[in-house]
C-alpha cells in the first residue's frame, strides 16, 4: 500500500482518479470539507486536476453544503 493510499480514502470514495486524489493530497486536502480551504481557481491549477474531478467535487460539495472559499 503506497502513502497515497493510507491517506486518499475519501477521495477514493466519491470516484476521483489516481491523478486528482494524488493532487488534493499532495495539497493537503484530505476531505471534502478541507476543500473550503482553497478557491476553485486554485482547485484548478492544481496539476492532476481535470474538468470531470472537479466536476464530481462540486456536486459533492453541493450535497454537503460547503462551498470553495472566495
């Protein structure tokens, strides 16, 4: 089991791919909620992030009532 796999447990649940889970943890972002943490541009930039994760992330986010910080 790599370190990625320890920790991306959340992500790997709602379905990301290896590329997202590996970008949001490498920033820190474990779960959904520290996802309030960050804008959605800096969501974005963040290499490994593509159109359809942050699609998924946003209807997560949606049905947990937490939105990207502005």
């Amino acid at each position: 089991m790599s370190n990625y796999e320890e920790i991306d447990e959340e992500w790997r649940a709602i379905g990301l791919a290896a590329p997202a889970r590996k970008a949001l943890v490498d920033a820190k972002l474990y779960k959904v909620s520290d996802l309030r943490k960050i804008s959605l541009d800096e969501l974005t930039n963040l290499h490994g992030m593509g159109k359809s994760a942050i699609a998924r992330l946003k209807v997560v986010m949606h049905g947990k009532k937490i939105t990207f910080r502005n």
